[in-house]
C-alpha cells in the first residue's frame, strides 16, 4: 500500500499477499452473523459498511478470517487430486475472502483513525498474523503442490496471466523460506513474530511521540509570519489538547516542517526543527531507537539464514533495480551533481542572512525561510502570492479529475451516501467516458492527532475478475485544515502531493486483472511510485493549470505571469529538496546492507556515519527522514527501498519526455500509457513494460534535467521553465 509519497505510503499487499499475513495458534470459535465482516457488504462495490463497523468487531474478524483461510489452504493440501492451477494457485488466489474485507478496512483506518483499541488490536494480533503467513508460506504440501506445477509450467497450457502468477507464487515462497529444514522454519517464524511486534511497536511509538512532540507556543507573537489562518488553526489544536489560550504545531512526518518556511522568529524555528528532528529519541516510552536497531538486526539475521548476504541483497531481488549495487550506482550517479547545488544553495542562503542583517551561520531551521526569500527576489515568486489560487476541493475537482478526463476519459460523481470512517472523508463514483463504472474513490485530506504523517494511497476492495470485484481506492493526507470559516487554502507543494498520490489511484482504479496477486498496485516498490510521480506533471499543464488554480477571492485564473514564475523557479532548491530525500535512500541502504555478522547497532553513531558517507551536505541538509521516524522503512514496507522514489522519479521524467515527443497530453497518449502501463498491475516483468512503452531503457539524464543540473554538478539554463516537481 502505500506509499507513502510527496510521500507517498502506498501498502501494497494483494488478496493472497495480505491473507498471508495472518493465522491463530487456537481454534477460534464461528464470527457471530451479527459482525459487519461476517458477510461481504452489500454496499455499492462492496465498499467497507463504515456505518456498522465498532471498533471492536476488527479483532474477531480477523481471527476468523485467518482460521477461515487457513482451513481453505487445508482442504488444498488435502485434495487427493493431483495438483492443476485450478485447484491450487487458483485455488489460493480464492482463498482469505473473509480476512480481505477485515484486514483491508483495519489497516485503512488503523492508519487514518486509530484509537486505543484499534491500538491494541494491532499490537496483539502482529504475532498471529506473522504466524498465519508462515503457516502458509512454509507449509510442505502446500509448497509441494507449487512446485510440481511450477516445474511443469510450460506445458500446463497457460495464459500469459496464469503463467505470471504461477511463477511468481512458487518463487515468494521460496523466498519466504518454502525451502528451508524445518529446525530453520521455527528460526524463521520466531524471526517473523519478533519483527511484527517491533514493526508494530514502531508505529505506535512514532504516533504517540509525533503528538507528544508538537511545538506548545504561549505568545502569539512568537508566530509571526503565519497567516491568520494558519495561527487560527494552531489556536484550534491547542483547544483540542485542552490548552486554551495557547498554540500548538503538529508535526507532520518529515524533518522540516511547513511553518518554518514563514516564521519570522528564529528562537521559534529552532525550536520546531528541534521538536521536529528529536521527537522520536527522547529516552522516554515512545523513544523508537532501540525499537530500530533491533528491527535492523534482525532483518539481517533473517536475511542470512533464507541465504542472502544482507537484507537489501534480499529485498532487491524482486524488485526493478535486482541488486543493492544497480541502485546504489544509480545513486551515485546523482550524488555529485545534487552535492555541488547544495553548496551552490547554501552559500546563496549565507548571502542572503548577511544580505538582511543576519550575524549567524545557516542553520538547518533556517533553510526554508531564507530561501523562501531568495525565491522571492530572484523569481519574484511568493507562496503566499500562491495559496489563494489554490483551494482545495476546486484543487480536486478542476484539477485532479480534470486531468484525469482529459488524459483517461474519466468521470467523478460524489457519492453522500456510501459510509466513512470519519465526517471529513469524501467518496466519489468513478466511471468511463461511456458511463461504465471503474471503481470508488475516497479522500481524507485533513490532519488529525490519531492520523499516520505523510500521505499514503490503498484500496479498501482490491480489483480481482476471479473474485468478481471492482477497485475501492483511497488516498490520504495530512495537510492543516482550516479554521471555521476560513476558505481551504493549500500550497502548491500540497497540490503536487494531491496529484501524486491519484497517481497511485489511478495505477489502482485501471487494474485490469483476473488474479488478485499480480493486480493494480501490486508490483515492486521501484515500480509503484513510476504512475504516481508521472502524475505530477499534470499540475502545471497549460491546459490543467488555468482550470483549477483560480482566486478563491475574485474568480480570476491565476495570471500567466505568475505561471511563469512558477515555471522559472521549477528548479529552485532543487538541491535541498532532492538531496534530502536522496541521503535518506543512502541511509535505508545503509542500514539494511548491515550483514547478521555486525549485529545490533547505535542508531545515533550508525546514522552519523552513513550520512557522512553519503557525501551530500548534511550538516546545511539533513535526510528527509530521520531513523527515528523513518516510517517508510521501520513500519511501511519500504526497507532498502526508499530508493525506489527516486528511480522512479526517473521513470518518471523519461516517461514524460516521450508524451512530450508524442503531442503532450492528448487523450491517445493516456490510452496508451493505461494500456501499457497503468492496467498491467504485476503481469510483466518491469524492464520490458517500461521498454515496450517508451521505446528505450530509463536513463539519468531527463531526472538531472528536471532537476536544472547536468551530469557534471553544473547548472543548465537557470531560466528554463521546468513543468515538473520532485516527489518525496
């Protein structure tokens, strides 16, 4: 799923995949009829009954769902038949209907809603759920029957499809450990058990420590530079903690965070960087380091003992990249070029204090405010000129679906009478040009206190022509929702994170598949963030653009003056914005390229070492993600792939040099790239698929040009307009 983009959090486990992540020890008595879950929903497209659903039913669904599943997996195992895809792969793919229509809702809202019991629901069941999937993975019959279908797969008479899927089952259960002795079996199940509690843990404590560590500010003077919107919204958070007269500001996932763009005193920022950068490694309950290195360590023991060197060896296996060394070359690639525009940005910053009467050296709190500064002096560009032109829901609907019917054909009917999980979701019916449904889409903007950071898309009901289902999708964010009465103003880095992550909807909504396993957004992670990050390009579009960004205030479209100020400054910062991400991908690779040999390390010496070797300007730049709260990589699927948003970030931009060769955005060149990539899901290997539709293998040099830096560190054209912006 998810992803986690602009961050996106995208989780992406299958009908088989997540069934398989979960089985009771014990016999668990029948789910009561009474159990939202006990029957699939009769709502339209089976969307989750929000409406029914306590917080309670979660957990005795999921273990009937597991002990459903598993007696499933039983009676293939059992059949005296001998082994057909039918009655086993299928089979298989069939199985966990149950499970699916729990596990999918829990983890949607467990992510977006949580409380205390949904907490602890999540913190039992982690044990049981890394028991069912090796009860399944490492069954011996079960594996036996895969096995002689998979060594007789080319005379089975199968479909492309069928073929994918076979293959690709035999070798994740290889890879799960089908094949070890049994003595290593139980190793590899405690391993299992102890990574899903720890992985849980995380979480957990990262929710609890990003609450506990939001800024408390007594005078209002203190927030000088925020708009009164914004100091409004601090004010209205400091009441729901029960602290009136007082103001409060969350933090959002990443290192930096939004409010120290424009806030003008300096003691304040330090401050939030601070709140920000230490909110995690406090030496209280919710400290997440020791959490991390034991994670890690154990990660590398797994890895050794299903046979490979570490865990990136292991990860990368599967994915587009295949070895830890074809991504880290890749990286390095970019290292040079991004280190020389950080010391180019940075001593433009250092100008720029001394420029204003500033006495100090540069500090990482300071970034963002001064070079919204030089943006405003050198592009003449200020973000607060912006937010007007962009309101949210016209953001979504003249933005976002537009783009989508210009590109796709689609169409977008709010839909009020499909239940959520919380009042600010909003769900929409997604047809064809032709009026033929596609699927359901929800939108949870908003930040709230019990809500995961970053932005993340994932389905509530997978696509699958076997099970005889349609994509119910989500996508979630995390921006500062305003005070009552004020209009829903956003920056236009919100806006891009909006596009991004319908991206990821779109790669899901277009699944056109008929087993679940391989379908929509099941596919590598250096793979996944490729539609999501092309995305992007749409929102400054000549013919998007003009449709959603208009003054809230006067009607007016935004001017082309002010678009080509935003055009010019594409590439501004690019250093910063890029690099940060960029050291945080070295440091995931670092931390899982440990070997089982090395053992548990300190997180705060073992960070320190890996950014010094990243070679980037840590001490101006810090990671986007600190280990503490690395949530991609601790909690979300990402480890040893954090990479993954900058690869495909060049997927990206390869992708749209070829629609701008082919005419831009025409509604041929979206068929074509839905046809040809968006509805694959899993069904091809990466390489070829990318290949097929762009005419030539990825390469470096469209990403750096999208970045305004060449090869060899310079810059290109500082004025060449750039209509495309970094993911995160």
């Amino acid at each position: 799923m998810r992803l986690l983009a602009a961050s996106a959090t995208i989780l992406l486990m299958s009908t088989t995949a997540f069934a398989q992540t979960a089985a009771p020890a014990v016999a668990t008595a029948p789910l009561p009829a009474a159990n939202p879950f006990a029957q699939a929903s009769t709502l339209p497209f089976q969307a989750p009954p929000f409406n029914r659903i306590k917080s309670t039913d979660y957990a005795p669904a999921l273990r009937a769902g597991m002990a459903a599943q598993r007696a499933e997996i039983n009676a293939i195992t059992r059949a005296r038949s001998a082994p057909t895809f039918e009655n086993t792969i299928a089979a298989m793919e069939r199985s966990g209907r149950l499970l699916e229509r729990a596990s999918m809702a829990f983890y949607g809202v467990v992510g977006a809603n949580t409380d205390d019991t949904l907490q602890k629901t999540q913190s039992d069941l982690a044990p049981a759920f890394a028991a069912h999937q090796d009860a399944i993975n490492l069954d011996p019959a079960l594996f036996a029957r895969v096995k002689m279908l998979y060594d007789q797969r080319q005379s089975l008479g199968l479909d492309a499809e069928q073929l994918q899927v076979l293959t690709l089952t035999y070798e994740n259960m290889v890879r799960a450990g089908a094949q070890l002795s049994p003595a290593d079996k139980l190793t590899l199940s405690r391993y299992n058990s102890q990574l899903s509690t720890l992985e849980t843990a995380f979480q957990q404590k990262l929710l609890a420590s990003a609450k506990a560590g939001a800024l408390v500010v007594d005078d209002k003077a203190k927030l000088a530079g925020l708009s009164d919107g914004e100091i409004a919204a601090a004010a209205d958070a400091a009441k729901a903690r029960g602290m009136a007269g007082k103001y409060v500001l969350t933090l959002q996932n990443t290192t930096q965070q939004p409010e120290l763009a424009t806030l003008k005193d300096r003691a304040t920022r330090e401050a939030l960087f601070n709140a920000s950068w230490t909110r995690a490694a406090k030496g209280d309950a919710n400290d997440t380091r020791d959490t991390i290195a034991q994670i890690a360590a154990l990660r590398a023991q797994k890895a050794k003992l299903i046979g490979f060197a570490t865990w990136a060896d292991y990860v990368l296996q599967d994915q587009m990249a295949k070895t830890p060394k074809t991504a880290l070359g890749f990286m390095q690639q970019l290292g040079t070029p991004v280190a020389a525009e950080q010391h180019r940005e940075a001593a433009e910053l250092q100008a720029q204090i001394k420029a204003t009467g500033g006495n100090f050296q540069l500090k990482p709190w300071d970034w963002d405010f001064y070079s919204e500064q030089v943006r405003k002096a050198k592009y003449d560009l200020n973000q607060d000129e912006l937010k007007p032109y962009f309101e949210i829901n016209k953001v979504l609907n003249d933005g976002v679906f537009y783009a989508a019917n210009q590109l796709y054909g689609l169409n977008f009917k709010r839909r009020t009478d499909i239940p959520v999980y919380q009042p600010d979701v909003m769900v929409y019916e997604v047809t064809e040009a032709n009026g033929a449904s596609v699927g359901l889409m929800y939108f949870d903007y908003w930040k709230r206190d019990n809500k995961n950071g970053g932005a993340w898309m994932s389905n509530f009901v997978n696509q699958s022509k076997l099970i005889g289902t349609k994509p119910v999708i989500y996508n979630v964010g995390n921006f500062t929702k305003p005070s009552a009465g004020q209009p829903a103003l956003i920056s236009f880095d919100d806006v891009t994170t909006m596009f991004h992550e319908f991206g990821h909807a779109l790669h899901g909504l277009f699944a056109n598949q008929t087993y679940p396993s391989v379908s929509g957004t099941n596919t590598a992670r250096d793979f996944v963030e490729f539609p999501s990050q092309f995305n992007e390009h749409w929102a400054l579009d000549p013919k998007v653009l003009p449709h959603y960004a208009v003054n809230y205030r006067s009607g007016q479209v935004i001017p082309q003056t002010l678009v080509d100020k935003i055009k010019r400054a594409g590439t501004f910062n690019s250093g910063y914005s890029f690099g940060e991400a960029l050291a945080a991908a070295e440091m995931d690779m670092s931390w899982h390229s440990l070997t089982a040999a090395q053992g548990k390390q300190n997180p705060d010496v073992f960070e320190t070492q890996a950014l010094a070797a990243t070679g980037l300007d840590v001490a101006d730049v810090p990671p986007r993600y600190r280990s503490s709260y690395f949530l991609h990589i601790w909690g979300n699927g990402y480890a040893a792939g954090y990479y993954a948003y900058s690869w495909t970030k060049m997927l990206s931009e390869n992708a749209f040099n070829w629609f701008e060769q082919h005419g831009g955005m025409t509604r041929a060149n979206g068929q074509r790239f839905r046809d040809m990539i968006l509805s694959k899901g899993h069904t091809e290997d990466y390489a070829p698929m990318f290949r097929n539709f762009n005419g030539a293998d990825p390469q470096v040099g469209p990403l750096l040009k999208d970045l305004g830096l060449n090869a060899d560190g310079s810059r290109v054209a500082a004025e060449a307009p750039v209509a495309g912006k970094t993911g995160s």
